[in-house]
C-alpha cells in the first residue's frame, strides 16, 4: 500500500539526508553537492563522514568561526561540528564559493511531521562573503523544495538576528515563524512547462559512479539493482529493463507468440506506441473505446470486439490513472487471452490497492523525459511468470544461449545502458515522494476549479490511486470556447499546455473506429502544467488563467 504524505516526508526527509552523510569521497561529495550557478557561484555541500575525518574540524581551522556572525540560532561550535553524525537530529550543509572556501554554515531539521514542515535550526556566516552566503542559501531553500516535498521552510522569529538577510531570501512574518514566500514577479515572464523532472543528489551520486566505474567487471551493477528494486516496488518476481517502454511492448508481445493473423484489444484514446508494437509482430489492432470517467479502456466495450483471432487486450494506465484491471482480468480469463499492460506513465498508480503492472502477464513501463521517472529515455518490461520472463530475456538478447554467442533466433536489441540505469535507480529510490508531488499539484488545481463549470477536472476513480502524471482537464463544449482560442491565450501568459490524445484509430494507417468517447476528450482535453518542482502560486496562476481566458471567451 502506498504510504501517508507524512509517512513520505518523513522516511524521504530522513533518508535523503542520510544518503549525503555517508559520503566518504571528494568526488562523491561534488557529486551530491548543490552548485550556485551552475558551480560558478560556488556550492552548497553537506556535511558527511569525509569532514568528520578532517583533523581541522576538530582544532578549528575548519570553518573561521572566529571571523563570523550568526544569522539566526546557536552559532554552530567546534565541539558540535566534531560530534555530528548521521544521528544528529539536525542536518548541517556548508556553503562554499568558487574556489572552495567555507563562507556559511546552516542546519535544518523537521519542525513537526504532521504539518510537513522543515525548519532552518542556525546559519552562520563570513560576514565577508555576505552575497555568496546569501545565494547559497537560496539554492539550498529550491533544493529543499524540490526534492522533500515539504509544504513549508520556517525559521523561529525568537531566534533571528539579521531579520534583513532573511527578508533578502524571501523570507516573511507567518505567526510565530518567518517562511519562505514565493515571488510571483515572474509570473507571465517565464515559461510554466507541461512537464519537468526532479533531480537529486542520488542520481547525481550514481551515475556519475557509473559513468566512472561502471565498466567491465561492474558493467550490469545499476541495471541489476534497477531491476530488483524495480520489481521489489511494483510487487512481481521479474523485471527487465530496455531502451523503451515501446521494445518493452515489442518484447512481451513476441515472447506471447503473437503475430500474423492475430488480433490484439488496445484502447482509443492512448500514445502511437501501444498500437504501434502491435504492427510490430504483424498482428492487427483493434480499438475500444475508453471509460468517461478515467479515459482508460471501459471494460464494457471489450467483449464486443473479442474474434476467434483475438490474442491479447492490452490496458492503458492513461497520464497515471489505472485501468479497472480486476475487471479487464476477468474477462482476458474467462476468454483465454493474454494481457499486457501499457504502464508507461503510471509508476506508483494503485488498482484497488495493487501496484499497475502487476496485474497483467507483462506489463511495460516508459522512463522518457517527461514521465514521472525520467532517464531520458528508457523502460522496463516486468511479468511474475519465470517462463515468460525466460521467454522474454532470451528475445532481448539476440536471441543467442546466454554466456555464448549461439543464435538461436532472430531477437532484438531493446537493452538499457548501465548509466541509464543508474539514473533510474536514483529516481526509483524517490518515487513515492515524486508521487505525492504530483497529487499535491492536483489538489491545487482541484481547489482552483471545484467550483467553476467551465471545464471538468479528470479525477481518480474511488478504486484507484493515480498518480495524475498529469493534471488533466476537458473543456465545456456548452461554453462555446475553442481549445486552440484558449492555448493561444495561455501562451501569450507563457503558460504550456498540450491536448490530449486524439483517438488514433483516426491515423491513415488503421482501420476505423467509432468510438465517441475518445472522439470527444481528444478535441475537447487539455493536459496541464503538472511538473514534479511546480510552485503553488504557478498552478493557481495557471488555472486562474484559464478561468479568466473561458469566462471571457465564453458565448
């Protein structure tokens, strides 16, 4: 089962930090590190084993504590610096300028768990190098953001004292705490993208140990571990990862014996890709169209198009929201046919409680740069049969008998590179965090929109747990505004939106369908800024946006 918001930030909170603590190499820690302007403004470092060894931590020559001033705290001692461990309740990180030179020291800890609060404990800095001070700490503040998903970074007013500093970072009165506020000046002047990734201090970490030593001897060590955690986290014994979540497709649909002649179910409203590996093997699509309220494959309208040539329905876990695959089980069960979820965007999406890809006899998920978890590009094909999994390994490698270079059949070359792998790893290792970010993001739009009717917010059915990879919406056709009037609106407020699918049984290469449900979300949806690091003052500026664009437009 998926965790709490507060069971997430607290075990993420705690790990992440721990995670920098154990760094023990000075690559490693660079690796990890937080650059101010792209390392030309120096770097925000955390305070791991490496300084613990350091003999100038202990007589003081370390950090000139003597040289410098408090910001708000206890000035952090020498005694203090040489007892910090990964038990420390607080979190040290030491902000550097260009040439490496200690100029500020802060420490962070949790406030309370039940709000999800950080509070900034003390900071202490060269008084001499104020600015470099000063952005580096605002790039630990968006760090902090980005990457725990807190709702919130306080600093006690009792124990400020240069209230000017901190009012220079953003920091404003909220109760008895100072808190970070978001400047909204930039608001219509830079771009608020339909996507975007969060990247941390362990993908950095890993792949740069890939990069370096992840050869030879070491050249499968993050694509083994991926693997395994990947199949760990989803709930199945198998998992295997390739270069796409579309070879993932081609793959699983090879090893199912299908091909010419056949017939395989996928749903109308979905990316090419589904369809596309059908083609692949040689056999045909066939198109269902999709449930009203969760826009994936409405189990109603499979049995219509099952044939005695029909092999395979392949569910489409639509911008993270599962398919009702209890449902889509049942009736692949009770006609004999395989199933192979199209999982690509829904990494965490919950099905009555199980993970989506666990259900079918392969699932495939996508890691573009896009989805929740990116590594650029990339997938991952998991199945609990060990005979299919076999089946489907032997395919991926050419087809050859395993430790020779004996072709036994024509195969493919779908493999996933061990740097892309460790990137995985890291994100993988951030998921659920990624997750919570994503439904907070939905949460804000909801809030906005509950009560306007010009649009209908897409929403999770009551079985299931989406990730709302993204943040979707149809448009009230009653309003009389067109979808391509209110893009070109919102662009000129710097703000991406993207449609929908359209239903793809319409492209020239396919036979037909008439599926009006599809039909009617792809000229009428809209996907939404939805990327993980997203502000809460962006999301409310974006659909208030849009509500001014509709009412103003509206007939």
């Amino acid at each position: 089962m998926a965790t709490s918001r507060t069971e997430c930030f607290e075990k993420t909170f705690l790990k992440n930090m721990n995670f920098l603590w154990e760094t023990k190499r000075t690559d490693d820690l660079y690796a990890k590190a937080i650059p101010i302007r792209r390392g030309d403004g120096g770097f925000v470092v955390p305070l791991a084993q490496l300084h613990a060894r350091d003999p100038r931590l202990k007589n003081g020559t370390w950090f000139q504590l003597s040289e410098s001033k408090t910001v708000f705290g206890d000035t952090l001692t020498t005694e203090a610096l040489a007892s910090y461990s990964a038990q420390s309740p607080d979190k040290i990180f030491v902000i550097e300028d260009a040439s490496q030179n200690k100029v500020a020291l802060v420490s962070v800890s949790f406030k309370s768990v039940s709000d999800l609060s950080l509070q900034f404990q003390s900071m202490t800095m060269l008084e001499s190098a104020r600015e470099t001070a000063k952005e580096g700490f605002e790039f630990l503040c968006r760090w902090l953001e980005e990457t725990t998903v807190n709702e919130s970074l306080l600093i006690s007013r009792k124990a400020v004292k240069d209230e000017g500093f901190l009012e220079s970072c953003g920091f404003r009165p909220d109760g008895e705490f100072l808190k970070l506020f978001h400047s909204q000046s930039d608001l219509g002047k830079q771009d608020i993208l339909t996507a975007g990734p969060t990247i941390s201090s362990q993908e950095n970490s890993y792949v740069l140990d890939s990069t370096r030593y992840g050869w030879n001897s070491e050249w499968s060590k993050y694509i083994k571990r991926f693997e395994s955690e990947f199949a760990d986290y989803i709930g199945v014994k198998h998992a295997l990862g390739t270069s796409s979540c579309t070879g993932a497709l081609h793959i699983a649909f090879k090893a199912l014996g299908i091909g010419p002649g056949d017939e395989v179910i996928v749903p109308e409203m979905t990316w090419v890709a589904t369809a596309s590996a059908v083609t692949y093997v040689g056999a045909k699509p066939v198109f269902a169209d999709i449930d009203p309220k969760n826009w994936c494959i409405d189990p109603d309208k499979i049995e219509a198009l099952i044939t005695p040539k029909t092999k395979c329905i392949v569910p489409v876990h639509v911008y993270g929201h599962p398919a009702d695959m209890d449902r889509v089980m049942e009736i692949a069960n009770r006609h004999g046919l395989y199933v192979v979820e199209d999982a690509a965007p829904s990494i965490g999406a919950e099905c009555r409680g199980r993970k989506t890809g666990s259900f079918g006899h392969f699932a495939a998920f996508s890691f573009q740069g896009a989805k929740l978890l990116v590594t650029g590009e990339g997938g991952m094909l998991t199945t609990n049969d060990p005979e299919l999994y076999k089946r489907a390994y032997a395919i991926w490698d050419h087809g050859r008998t395993p430790g020779t270079f004996w072709i036994n059949e024509v195969g493919v070359k779908y493999k996933m590179s061990n740097s892309t792998a460790a990137l995985g790893l890291g994100q993988l290792q951030r998921c659920e965090e990624q997750v919570h970010a994503k439904r907070r993001i939905w949460n804000w739009y909801n809030e906005e929109f509950k009560d306007f009717d010009g649009i209908s917010l897409w929403t999770e059915s009551s079985w299931a747990r989406s990730i709302y990879w993204m943040s979707s919406l149809t448009l009230n056709p009653k309003w009389n505004v067109s979808r391509d009037h209110l893009f070109a609106e919102l662009k000129k407020r710097k703000i991406d939106t993207r449609p929908t699918f359209p239903a793809i049984s319409q492209y020239p290469m396919w036979d037909s369908a008439e599926n009006p449900v599809a039909k009617g979300v792809g000229e009428w949806g809209v996907n939404l800024p939805s990327g993980v690091c997203l502000k809460e003052h962006q999301v409310r500026y974006v659909a208030q946006s849009i509500k001014e664009i509709m009412t103003a437009g509206r007939k």
